[in-house]
C-alpha cells in the first residue's frame, strides 16, 4: 500500500492497489507499466486490498467530485486530486426510459445509461483519465494509443490539457468525424492503411522500438489500468438507481473490457458492503459484422475465433478481442446472453432510441438498443426485471450511418400558402 502526499502537503487516502496479478496463472508483479505474464503471457489486472475497499463508504463517495474520481478510492490511482489527468469525465445520466420500455414490452423498468454525456463524447473519456494518470505518475510523458476511432479522441483531448505528447493510431477508413475529433486536438495523427486488429498488432511491434520505449500505450503497457477506468460505469449505475445493482444489464462488446469491468464493478460493490447482495445478469451486444464473442456464445464454445470485421459499427470492430474469454465468463456465470444485429437492425435501434428517449447515439449504441430488442423478443432478457442499456457514444459522430434514414418531412415555400399546401393547416 502507498502513500500519497497531495500538492498541499495534506496526506491523503492511500490506493487499494496492492498489485498487479495475471488473471490466467495469479503471478503477482508489481504496480508498474506491464501488462503481460511473464510466466504464462495472461492478461495482468489490478489487486486490490480488500480490506481497504471494505472501509469505503456511501458517504465518502457522496462527499466525492461529480465525476469519476468520485470512486478514487475504489481506484487504483488519483487518489491524489493533484495527480490526476482528468477531463472529468463521468456522473452521465441515467434516464428513465419509460417509452422505450414500453415499446419493447419491458415491464420491470428501463434506463439507458447515457454515457455519450462525456467530455470526448464516448465511454473512454472513463478509461484514458484513470490510464494517463497511472502512466503519469509512473514517469511517462509521452501518450499513444490504437484506436476504433473513440479512444483515439479521448487521448488527443487528454494529452492536450495536460500537455503530453500524444501519437494515437486509427484505422484509415474510420468515420470523418471520428478523425477530425481527434485531429483538433494536435496529436500526432497516423491513420493506417488496415483493420483496427492491424494497427493493435503495428502498436505492439512499434512499443518494442527504442523511440516508443517511453511511451504509455493506454491499451498496451498501461492496459491493466486503462481497463479499471470502465469500473466506474458499473459504480454509477449503482449509486444513481439508490446503492442498488440492477438485474440486468446490456453492454456492448468490442475487446470485452467494458462488460467484463461492470460484472467487476457489481462484484465489488457488493464485497465493499456499498449495496445489498442481488442476482445480476449481464448481456452483451455486438455487429452482425463482427461478432466473434456472439460467435462462441451460440456455439458454447470457450475460444474466440477471430474475425475480419465489416460493417456500421466501427467503434466495435475488433476482430479479435483481448477480453473475449472473460466477457463470455461474465455473461455465462451471471446467466446472460449475447446477441448480434445487423447493419439495419443497428440503423432502427438509433432511430428507436432516439424517437423514444432524445437521445441520439452512435452505432455502438444502435447495436444495444438493437439487441435489447433481440433479446426481449427472443424471450433470452426476462422483460418484468429492472434492465439498464448502456450508450456509450455519441450520434454526431457517425451522422452518415443515419442520415439517408431521416430528414425534412416536409419542403415548403416561405408562406402560409406553402405551409397550406403541404397539410400542415386547412
Ligand atoms: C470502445 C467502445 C466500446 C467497447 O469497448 P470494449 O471495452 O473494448 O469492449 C463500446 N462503445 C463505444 C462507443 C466504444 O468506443
Ligand atoms: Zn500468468
């Protein structure tokens, strides 16, 4: 356990990080930038004292910032406000969705969680503040990631305002938008000619040369605690419905993190005492055009076979997810399921949610609406059980997956005549 002295000199709340330990084989390695075993090459994750985590409380959360760091002391870094690299993300909506709900036939309550509500618009604003502050405070002050396009974005925004070099990695077909919000951040912007699964296998080869080897690679060396930043999804969730856990819940699988962190995050909670034990359920969402994890699910297969991925959904193309074998744990111990939807099932999910919530999302959140739907219908999601779908990008930002779909109902000359004309008075 560490110490830490704030800016100020007041001490404050130590991590509950104690290690780094291999979620394959449980070797333990220290709190540094690593992400692979030694012994076995596993996934290494955080370890937390859990004795710590069992003495945090509602009220020294409630006292918190509205923004993730709220959970600081659930986290493994930023306990420190003065060591944070923080656009301060987080404390999105969660919105009653009583229209959808109806639509779908869900009886038991709906809420979509809103988390295109964040600075960089997308979930990973969540990731990058907690992944940069670790890689900040272990010495690095250059930043690069490999990106579907929203992490991308988020690292350029973050490298910005705390002045670090940022070098992010896309994909050269991505959509327009999600070049250009990151662009106007002034990283150094290198579009590849390949899938995400090439660029992810380019940034591994290029963390290995002597002109990255001090660089934090927030989905590469700094992973483990890029991965603990989505924990704070499933904190608030539970905080805002009242300290509850809800019984089930729709994500959306591209590498598996994000729906691997929420099951952790209910896990913790309930360990910490912070809610009452209760059954949860988790359900994952993907692409028809990329649905690896789906895949092994329907076929109750353990391995993921990898994919080359098409269609719509770009910001969940990962043709070969790093989490895929603990997404399905997650889903299968909880008694979930996962479902995939088509390029136009994606369409109608964002027009759904939109008609019925105001909430426009981007295809990854056009893929979980989709599948909620799939999923209610299909009779896999128990409709009379409170349910939470989670958005977690911005519909601005992949305009043309919608925009032959909708537009003016109506064209009109400038004048009561013209307005006569079309219907719209007698
Ligand atoms: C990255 C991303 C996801 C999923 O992330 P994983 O943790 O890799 O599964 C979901 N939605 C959006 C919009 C994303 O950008
Ligand atoms: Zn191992």
């Amino acid at each position: 356990m560490t110490s830490v002295i704030s800016a100020d000199h007041t001490s404050v709340a130590p991590s509950p990080a104690t290690a780094l330990r291999c979620r394959n084989c449980g070797a333990t390695y220290p709190l540094i930038a690593v992400h692979a075993c030694a012994e076995c090459f596993g996934p290494l994750e955080v370890a937390y004292d859990e004795q710590v985590l069992a003495a945090v409380t509602r009220e020294q959360i409630e006292a918190g910032p509205h923004n993730i760091w709220r959970y600081a002391p659930l986290l493994p870094v930023g306990q420190d406000p003065a060591s944070r690299v923080t656009l301060d993300p987080g404390f999105t909506p969660l919105i009653r969705a009583d229209r959808l709900a109806a639509e779908l036939g869900i009886t038991g309550g709906l809420w979509v969680k809103d988390d295109s509500a964040n600075p960089t618009h997308s979930f990973k604003d969540r990731v990058v503040s907690v992944a940069l502050t670790a890689a900040k405070g272990l010495g690095f002050e250059a930043v690069a990631c490999a990106s579907t396009g929203n992490l991308a974005n988020s690292v350029a925004a973050h490298a910005a305002r705390a002045g670090l070099l940022a070098t992010v990695f896309v994909p050269s077909d991505l959509e327009p938008a999600k070049i250009v919000n990151s662009a106007v951040y002034a990283p150094r912007l290198v579009a590849v000619d390949g899938s995400y699964d090439d660029v992810n296998r380019l940034t591994s080869e290029l963390g290995e040369t002597d002109e990255f080897e001090s660089t934090a690679f927030v989905n590469q060396n700094v992973r483990p605690y890029y991965a603990e930043g989505s924990k704070t999804l499933g904190y608030e969730t539970a905080e805002q419905l009242g300290w509850r856990l809800p019984a089930q819940v729709v994500v959306p699988i591209a590498s598996g993190s994000l729906l691997t962190k929420i099951d952790k995050a209910f896990t913790e909670l309930v360990k910490a005492g912070l809610v009452d034990e209760s059954p949860w359920a988790v359900f994952g969402a993907q692409s028809a055009g990329c649905s690896p994890v789906y895949t092994a699910f329907a076929a109750g297969q353990d391995v993921v076979q990898p994919v080359k991925p098409t269609g719509i959904a770009k910001s969940l193309n990962i043709g070969n997810p790093a989490d895929g074998p603990y997404a399905l744990d997650a889903v299968r111990r909880t008694g979930g399921a996962i479902e995939s939807v088509t390029d136009d099932e994606i369409r109608d999910g964002i027009a759904l949610l939109a008609r019925t919530t105001g909430i426009f999302a981007e295809t990854a959140g056009g893929v979980t609406v989709a599948v909620l739907k799939k999923l209610v219908e299909s009779g896999q999601l128990d409709p009379a059980k409170e349910t939470v779908v989670y958005n977690t990008g911005e519909g601005l930002k992949t305009l043309d997956a919608i925009a032959d779909r909708v537009g003016p109902t109506h064209r009109i000359a400038p004048s009561l005549r013209g307005a006569r004309e079309a219907g719209l008075i007698s």
